[in-house]
C-alpha cells in the first residue's frame, strides 16, 4: 500500500531542543550568577546538565522513572555534580526552563524545506512525541510549524511513551491512519527506530550523529532534505 501519513518525531528531528536548550540555560545560568558564586564556567555546568538528563530520558523511556523524577532531578542532580546541594535552585531552573525554552524556536536545519515538499506531495502529516504535553503544542506553535500538521499526539496524554506500542496504536488512531500506509522518522534509535519497527511500521532513522552509519539495510538520513530520497 503507498504511503499516506508520515509520523515525525518533534525533539531533535523537527525542533532543535538540543539548541534551544542550551540557549534557555545560558539565561538562567547568567540570571542566577553560578558563575560567579559557584565557580563553575557555563560549559562545565552544561555538559554535566547534558548527560545527566539524556541518562533520565532515557531512562523515562525505559519506565525506569516518570516524569516527576526527571523534574525533580536533572537540574539537581546536575548542580550535585559540582557538590552544590540546592534543591530550591535547581527547582527555580527547572520552572523557568520549561517556561523559557518556548522562547526559543530553533528547528533543526531542513525542516521547514522538507515539511513544504512533503506537503505539496499531499502526504499527511502527524506528530509524535515522548515531550511533555504542557510545552509540546507551545513548541510546535512557536515554531510556526502548526499549519503542517492534522495529528499531535503527546506521550503524557496516553500515559506511555515510545517505544510503548501504545503509543503507536493511539497515534495512528488519532489519524485514521493504517499501518501499511504509514512510516515514522525519528532520531532515537531505541523509541522511534526499533519501537516503530517492533510496532510493524516503516520507518527512517534521522542518524544525526553517525551512529548507524554501517548499516546499509535500513532507512537511514543524517539530513532530513535526504526524506526526499524515500518519499
């Protein structure tokens, strides 16, 4: 069956979270002057703050963990790893990240030129996101990127995330969109790639950093303008 209905990821494929991250840190890292107090340089902070809170995703995506832990914890475990022990600090960033992030709307490169194409070859398009619900639609607005979709589905509202097959069956639901005719692009190899495929659905995997590069027998992209070349 020809293919009707793409399901992109939103974080790292669409909106560049990785950018807009680091730039709502900035802000906050200079707002409540570590630097000065703590002796602690942005980089430093932010490489902590980066590997510590993919661990946690991860490990939201795993069910190891919700998302009240990953809340609780990213800033303050990122804090105790310069043995500032501060939760009150590492809470005031935590709320005015997820309020501030919103500000920024970096999409990751290509976006907007392979949204337009796919578009005007009348495919369907969807989103489907392990992000937190309350910033999902604030992201996708903010971006400009509302008019390109019928269906967000938000891994909050259905109580699992991917690569929870759940996830899959209410997404596609959402679309009345069959299997057969649908495929995923995403760039976490666990959620998006293996989770769409375990589900049965075709997929591409958004490779942005090389990671897959010896495997010739999949769907892979490092850029998303190379879509062009599967659909």
């Amino acid at each position: 069956m020809k293919i009707r209905h793409i399901f992109f990821d939103l974080d790292n494929t669409l909106w560049d979270h990785r950018k807009n991250a680091r730039l709502t840190l900035g802000i906050l890292f200079k707002r409540y002057q570590v630097e000065e107090l703590h002796q602690i340089s942005f980089e430093d902070f932010h490489t902590a703050y980066d590997f510590i809170n993919e661990d946690l995703w991860a490990k939201i995506r795993d069910e190891k963990i919700d998302k009240e832990y990953l809340r609780k914890h990213r800033f303050y475990d990122s804090f105790l790893k310069f043995e500032i022990d501060d939760f009150a600090l590492s809470q005031k960033f935590e709320n005015q990240f997820l309020d501030e992030i919103i500000a920024f709307n970096e999409v990751v490169p290509g976006s907007i030129e392979i949204l337009d194409y796919l578009k005007s070859k009348n495919y369907m398009l969807h989103i489907i996101t392990n992000g937190f619900h309350e910033v999902t639609h604030r992201k996708i607005d903010g971006a400009k990127l509302t008019k390109y979709f019928e269906t967000v589905t938000s891994a909050d509202e259905v109580g699992v995330r991917k690569p929870n097959p759940k996830i899959f069956d209410f997404a596609l639901k959402l679309a009345n969109a069959e299997k057969e005719e649908s495929i995923l692009i995403g760039d976490d190899w666990i959620a998006d790639f293996l989770g769409a495929q375990n589900y049965g659905l075709d997929v591409i995997f958004f490779d942005v950093f090389k990671e897959k590069q010896a495997l010739n027998d999949i769907k892979r992209i490092e850029n998303l303008i190379e879509i062009k070349d599967y659909l």
